[in-house]
C-alpha cells in the first residue's frame, strides 16, 4: 500500500476498512494500541501516528511498534 488511511480510530470498522481497501494506517497516538499495531504488520501494513509532540509519547509509540511517527515538534 502506499496510501494511509487517517483515522483517531482503531476499532474493528476502521481496521476493516484499511485491510479491504490496501491502505496503511495513519492514526492518531492517543488511539493506538498494541494489538493494532499487530494486526496491521500481520496483514503487511505500515502504521504511522500523529501529532506525536512529546518524548514520551514518542517513546511510548516506539515501544508499540509503530513504523513512523509525524510530529510537530524536532527534539
């Protein structure tokens, strides 16, 4: 996939409609979890997160397994 889905959601309709689409994952931090996070790399799916402005945060996103983080803040 090449496109990413954006979504504040990691329920299952959000999820679904990814995989049957082709679309990575473009979610919003506070909503992600480990076991989507699974999910998507189970199925060959990047995960991005957003607005991702602290350390710790990023930190946390890491420890999940996110594939990329978009920030509005370098440090």
């Amino acid at each position: 996939a090449t496109a990413q889905f954006l979504s504040g959601n990691t329920d299952e309709a959000t999820a679904k409609f990814i995989l049957d689409n082709d679309l990575d994952a473009d979610i919003f931090y506070k909503s992600m979890t480990k076991e989507f996070v699974d999910l998507m790399h189970a199925n060959g799916r990047v995960v991005n997160v957003w607005t991702v402005d602290t350390l710790e945060a990023a930190e946390q996103m890491l420890e999940l397994g996110v594939d990329q983080i978009t920030s509005n803040i370098l440090e």
